[in-house]
C-alpha cells in the first residue's frame, strides 16, 4: 500500500493498493508504474506484506523515485 499526508500523518490517503501472487513458480518480479501529482506532502508511507498468509517470506524495493 502507498498514502500519503498532507498533515504529518495525521489523515493518511491512500494512493494504490496491490495484491499479487507469485505463480507460475518462475514469475519472481512485478513491475507498475504510477504517477500522481500531490501537493503539501509532509508523509509518504510505503507498507510491503510480503505474505498475507502469515507465513515466512521475503520482499524487497530495488527503487522508488521521489522527483
């Protein structure tokens, strides 16, 4: 999930929410693109749940760009 606040996070907002399973056993990445344009941000929150299962797993973020 991805929000955003304009007031120190106080009323969080919530820009995308993605769910993705990995199947077949060779899809090991998922690439998504989004623009938005959003003004006074004083809080940009990026939450990863490698497993909504609860389960034992991993993830991990190569980039994110702030301009």
């Amino acid at each position: 999930m991805l929000r955003w606040s304009p007031d120190g996070g106080n009323s969080a907002k919530e820009i995308v929410r993605q769910q993705w399973n990995f199947s077949p056993p060779d899809s090991v990445r998922e690439v998504e693109k989004y623009q938005v344009e959003l003004s006074a941000v004083t809080v940009l929150e990026l939450i990863i749940n490698p497993n909504i299962g609860g389960g034992v797993a991993r993830a991990s973020l190569k980039n994110l760009r702030l301009p």
